[in-house]
C-alpha cells in the first residue's frame, strides 16, 4: 500500500512533458519501455532521455551515423597532400632539365598549388574508394539475429540490436549498421512494419541527399583548378605584355630587341603552360571523381536490397501478424521506386 501511495506520488510530482505533435500536456507511458502516448491527439513518442550516460551514448552514436557511407575527413588527405606535392618536386629537381621540370619548376608559383590542391583531390577520392570498399564487405554478412521463427517483434528489438552490435564486429560503425539500428529503433517505438517501410524510404532519399552533398568539396577542386590555370595565363600574359612595351622602347639597338622579344616568349610560355596544365588536372579529377560517386550511388540502392531482404520481412507488428506477401510487396515496391530515382537522378 505504501509502495503504491508514493508511485502515485511520483507521477503526480513528475513534470509534464508537452506532446510535439499538438504541444498538449497530456503525455502518458503506453505499455512499450520508453514510449509516451498522447490523449489528446493519440499520436505516440519517444520518452526524452534522462540523466543517465546510456541515453547520451546511443544519441551521439545516431548522429554521428549519419553521413554518406563514403565519406571521410578531408585534413588527412591534406596532409598528404603536401607532403606529396614536396616530395613530387623534389624529385623533379633531382631530374635533369627536360620539359616536365619546366612546365613544372619554371612557370612561376601557379603550378605548385595546382599540384597542391589536385593531389588533394585525388587522395580524398582514394580515401572515400577505400572506404565504400570497406563499407561493401558488410553487406556479405547475416547481421540480424531473428528469433527460431526467423520474425522480430517490438519486444525483440532490443535484443536484436544488441545482437547486431556483436555480429558487427569490426563493421559496428559502418553505414548500413547504423541504417538497421535506426530502422530498428523506429519499429520499437511505432511498432508498425508499414511505418517502418515509410521512415526506409524517407531515409534513403535522404542519404541520396547526403551523398550529393558530400562531394561539394570535389567539385570545388574541379572548378577551382581550371581556374588557377586561368590565373596563371593572365599572369603570364600580363609579363608578355609588360615585356612587349620594353621591347618597342628598346628599338633603336638590335640585342636589346633580341633580350626583350625573350622576355616576351617567356611570359606566353607561362600562360600557355599553366592553362595546359590545369586542363590536364582538371580532366584527371574529374573521371574518378564521376566514377566514386556512381560507386557510392550504387552501394545505397544494395543496401536497401540488404534491408528489404534481412530486415522488413522479418519484421512482424504487435499483436496479430501482417501477411507476408503484402510485406514483401512494399518492400520490392519501394526498392524499385528507389532505383528508378537513382536512375532518373
């Protein structure tokens, strides 16, 4: 008796929490482990976590899930830059004179950068093609532990994660993990598999988003290098020109000419150079760089293949069961929505 006075107690002096959807203070704990229903709108949410380190832990974890299963800090890749670029030139000057040290070494400072920021480039790009190779390994493995009737239920989901978290192994941070325990996690808190199905579709259409976003900083090494070469010509141009007006002013005797028309060749070999230069590098970005995204485009139309096979069929409502075949159809349906997009795209 004294135990149930002072949980009554509790309830009453708990503070109340507003429902997201109507923003009404008629909150209360539905039969499912941190799940509050609104009796106002009916409409169900997630209880808000409390001062414990576990909630935080799994919050920070979703967050920081979400990315484009290619993607990669671009400061290493930096790094290597420059120390690739140094160890490029000095190389080249351990050659003797040809036209590749000219173009290289004698053409101002417009060729360094454009070394510099195109080895960036290239080296992000072999980062992010290590990495969806990586990512491409996980898809060969069972993650889901189902039950003996190879089903999961809401009350299973928790075991089920945890499950997944030891099959993971080394594979525990990568892109389809964290899309599983997401969908996962939706279906214990609505406990429907056709809203589970909904949240999918929402969800690769948003990583469809996060994938083109995630290469902004490709295209701008794409556009800026041509643009570094167009520096460089004017540059170039700009002492041609300056040379020219010394060599029209030195006339009257024929070996200035002949000292101010080199001068004039020379400023029109850097523009010519840098340009030719940066065209080359530009072209040498921009073929891998097509060839990563379409890799990575590839991969999130194979995990949805992944999680229509492992995860929605097994996927079984509270309550009574939903037919199978009706499951299947959404799930084959909504895959093949999903590919006609990436198609179209």
């Amino acid at each position: 008796m004294h135990d149930s006075v002072q949980k009554d107690w509790g309830r009453l002096l708990e503070p109340k929490r507003a429902c997201p959807h109507c923003d009404a203070l008629e909150l209360t704990a539905s039969s499912a482990p941190g799940v509050m229903i609104c009796s106002a709108c009916g409409a169900s949410s997630l209880l808000p976590s409390g001062a414990g380190s576990e909630p935080r832990r799994r919050i920070a974890r979703s967050r920081a899930a979400r990315r484009a299963p290619g993607e990669v800090p671009s400061w290493p890749a930096a790094l290597g830059a420059i120390v690739l670029t140094a160890l490029f030139y000095g190389l080249l000057h351990l050659m003797p004179a040809g036209r590749l040290a000219e173009l290289f070494l004698e053409r101002g400072w417009v060729p360094y950068v454009i070394s510099g920021v195109s080895s960036w480039a290239l080296l992000l790009l072999a980062a992010r093609f290590r990495k969806l190779r990586s990512e491409a390994k996980a898809l060969d493995l069972d993650l889901i532990d189902a039950a003996d009737d190879r089903s999961i239920a809401p009350e299973d989901v928790a075991r089920t994660i945890a499950s997944l978290e030891d099959r993971s192994g080394a594979f525990s941070s990568s892109f389809v993990v964290a899309r599983l325990e997401r969908a996962l996690r939706h279906f214990e808190a609505r406990r429907r598999v056709v809203e589970v199905v909904e949240f999918w579709s929402q969800e690769s259409r948003a990583d469809e988003g996060r994938v083109d976003a995630s290469y902004a900083l490709i295209r701008v090494f794409v556009w800026a290098v041509p643009t570094l070469g167009f520096i460089g010509t004017v540059i170039g141009i700009g002492a041609a020109v300056g040379a020219f007006s010394e060599t029209l002013e030195a006339a009257a005797s024929i070996e200035s000419m002949k000292d101010s028309i080199g001068s004039v060749t020379g400023g029109l070999g850097v523009a010519f150079d840098t340009t030719l230069l940066a065209l080359v590098m530009s072209i040498l970005i921009m073929f891998p760089a097509s060839a990563v995204q379409r890799i990575e485009e590839n991969l999130l139309g194979e995990v949805d293949d992944y999680c229509a096979e492992w995860l929605v069929r097994r996927l079984r409502d509270a309550g009574e069961g939903v037919d199978d075949a009706l499951i299947s159809a959404l799930a084959v349906r909504l895959v093949a929505e999903m590919r006609s997009s990436q198609g179209d795209a």
